[in-house]
C-alpha cells in the first residue's frame, strides 16, 4: 500500500546492520524487521541519515532497500533517497517502488540556502522520481543546515502532490508543528502527515501540538508507540510518565556523532543485531560509554521493565522478554518447560525471499516466543531447540544468530 497523507502511528528509522568487518548483515536485516513489527510498528523508515546511507553504493543501497521490503509483512516501508544527483535518486526510488515500498524520503542537499533554491530543489526532485511516487519531505536543519519555515513547507506541500508527509526535525519545532496545523485550519494548506524525529527528543509534546506520530530511531520503538498512543488516548500523565523515565537515555543518544554507536549497542544487548558496528568511517563506543549506558538502562528499568536487559537469576532459570515470552538462560540450569510451551516441529523459514541459500532453512523454536528471538543451542540431547534471549546465551551458545536446518546439525 503507498503511503498517503493519512499515514500515522510509529514510523521506526531503522540502522543498516554490518558485520565486523564492513559487509552488510542481512540475517540482521531480516531480524530487525521481524523485530519492528513484534512490538507493533506501523512502519520502518530505511537508509535515511542513522541507516549510514552515504556509505553504501548505489547496488548495496538496493539490496538494502530491497531485502528491508521483502521482509516486512505487516508495515510500511519508505525508503531513503536522498542522493546529490537525480539520476541516483530516481534509480533508488524506482527500484524502491517496484519492490513494494509505500513511499520514499527527501533530504534537502546542504547548499540550498534561499527559499527559493529550497523550492525549486524539490519540484525538480519530485518530477525526477514521477508523480505516482509518494514522497517525504525531511526538515532536519540541526544536521543538514537547511531551514524551511512553515510557508516554504506550505509552498512545497502546494506545488507537488505526492509529498504526503513531513519529518519533523527541527528544535525548536513546536510552534512550526502549531503553524502548519493552523495552516490546515484556514483552508491554505492540504492534510499532510506530519511525524516527528530528532530522536524523539520532544515527542511528548509535539504529540500534543499535532503530530501524528513519531519517525526516529530510538532503541526502544515499544516506548515511542506507547506516547504516541497514550497522547491520543488523553491521557496525558501516563505518556509523560513514561517517556520521562526513558527521557536520560533519549538525551544520551543526541549527543553528536555518538548516538549511532549507543543505538546500536542497545539493539545488539537487545539480541535484535549480531554486531554493533558501523561502517567506516564511523564512531565506536567505549567501554566508558558501554558503562554508562547500562547504568541508564538500570534506572530506565525501574519504571519500564521492558528496559532490564540483564539476565535474570530467577530459580527457575528463565529470562522473560518484553511480550511476556519466556527463554531460557544459558547462565542457569536446565528447567522444564512451562506449561504450554510445546516444542515446535521445524518448519520452512518463508519469511526469506531472495532465493538465497538460507531460504531453505527452517527456524525452531517455542510457542509464544517472537520469531525474532528463536534461536537454535548446541547440544546433543534432546533440548537440541531451545529460544535464547540476549547477547550472552547467544555468545554461549556457540551459535551467534544462526538457522540450523535441523536439531542433529546443532
């Protein structure tokens, strides 16, 4: 389905995984997706500025695009296009829409500078990439060094139809959000979607000014999907309740250059990635920071316990995840299964799409646990398929995020 500008709810922006060594990590792709969409987003944004666009060629960022597409069942996919020439731009775009994504992103190039030059750029990109390609329009000037104020939204909105929605970056950006709502109301500006980045960082109340929803990359998109439908629901305290308590590790994330490095750490602790590597040149984390973020998950956890990513030392040895899914730890003794958790006969993996060797390999598990969280143990008994959850069973296991296709070859 494209994208319209009826769009809303939580928008994820999702990182490119890499291995170790620079290649891109498609079995993490394929998770993070199935991950996306377990905790209940709406959509996931791809190769936008967190995705590590700019490092990619121009067939790795298809093949990204591409596998990021073919793997969501349930969301939408928009796609990131923003390239310094059009002929680049259009072949991404086209490429983009024909696998089935509902729309793709627009990043303005860092030389515009007058209004004039911010218009005219974007009627030439929209004609670049066809009228039948829904697009989104990126206002992100802390980063890109490009200010658009709510008039020349409005004009660009008016002169191109298939812009249906606007990535609200900017800080400060609540009146801008109040502005073009205002826009709305007298009749001089169409419905346009508006969904909010920068981390998430005032999501709060730019919820309550208008918004629509939220598209950033925070580690935690189930908190990004609570706010915004607490703010919906009315209920005021409970979202600013709950993003509070998340609110120090949103603020760690911001720091320049280094909030990539903590996000895919987190999602790496989360199990959702092998690697939290970035593409060179990129920034690493520090054991420092490794510390650090830990201690703000640890104070995190303490109102949202979808945040305690340590393994739990309960008698029976499981670990529970943020559905109420059960796995057990490698860290404790084997404990029987509970109730009505029933071994599953392997089955195919349909979820891969691209015809490549791992598409006949099938996934074994346990009932009631996330696809994304199946993983397979070494042993020579009869517990050969077991869930894991978290990195350190994982590195334990002998298996690091790995399809088996059968329990013999474990």
């Amino acid at each position: 389905m494209k994208l319209t500008a009826d769009a809303k709810g939580t928008f994820a922006i999702a990182p490119t995984p890499f291995h170790d060594d620079g290649r891109i990590d498609e079995r993490s792709i394929d998770r993070l997706t199935e991950f996306y969409e377990e905790v209940g987003c709406d959509g996931v944004t791809v190769l936008g500025i967190l995705g590590e666009a700019p490092k990619l060629d121009a067939a790795e960022a298809e093949q990204v695009a591409i596998r990021f597409v073919k793997r969501a069942k349930t969301m939408q996919v928009i796609v990131g296009v923003s390239a310094p020439g059009f002929a680049t731009m259009r072949a991404l775009a086209r490429a983009s829409m024909d696998a089935g994504a509902a729309g793709v992103m627009i990043a303005p190039p860092p030389s515009l500078r007058t209004d004039d030059q911010i218009v005219g750029y974007y009627k030439q990109a929209a004609e670049a990439i066809g009228p039948d390609v829904p697009w989104v329009l990126q206002d992100y000037p802390l980063t890109l060094s490009v200010v658009f104020t709510p008039a020349v939204i409005r004009k660009i909105v008016t002169d191109n139809p298939n812009c249906v929605m606007l990535k609200h970056e900017d800080w400060p950006g609540l009146e801008k959000i109040s502005t073009l709502r205002g826009f709305q109301k007298d009749g001089s500006l169409r419905p346009l979607s508006i969904l909010c980045g920068n981390g998430g960082l005032f999501l709060d109340f730019e919820m309550e000014r208008g918004a629509d929803g939220a598209m950033t990359g925070y580690a935690f998109p189930e908190l990004l999907i609570d706010v915004v439908r607490l703010s919906k629901e009315g209920k005021r305290d409970a979202a600013h309740d709950l993003f509070d308590a998340h609110l120090p590790l949103i603020r760690y994330e911001q720091q320049p250059g280094a909030g990539l490095a903590v996000r895919k750490y987190v999602l790496q602790k989360r199990g959702v990635i092998a690697s939290s590597a970035q593409r060179k040149p990129g920034a690493t984390i520090t054991p420092a920071a490794k510390a650090e973020v830990d201690y703000l998950l640890s104070r995190v956890a303490k109102t949202d316990k979808r945040a305690n990513l340590q393994p739990q030392s309960s008698a029976a040895g499981w670990l529970h995840g943020r559905d109420g899914s059960i796995a057990p730890s490698f860290d404790d003794p084997p404990a029987p299964r509970r109730r009505g958790c029933r071994r599953q006969e392997p089955r195919r993996n349909r979820g891969l799409h691209d015809g490549s060797p791992s598409s006949d390999r099938v996934q074994l598990g346990c009932a009631g646990v996330p696809r994304w969280q199946r993983r397979c143990r070494r042993s020579g008994d009869r517990q050969a398929s077991r869930p894991v959850f978290g990195q350190r069973g994982l590195e334990r296991s002998g298996l690091r995020f790995s399809y088996c296709r059968d329990p013999r070859d474990v």
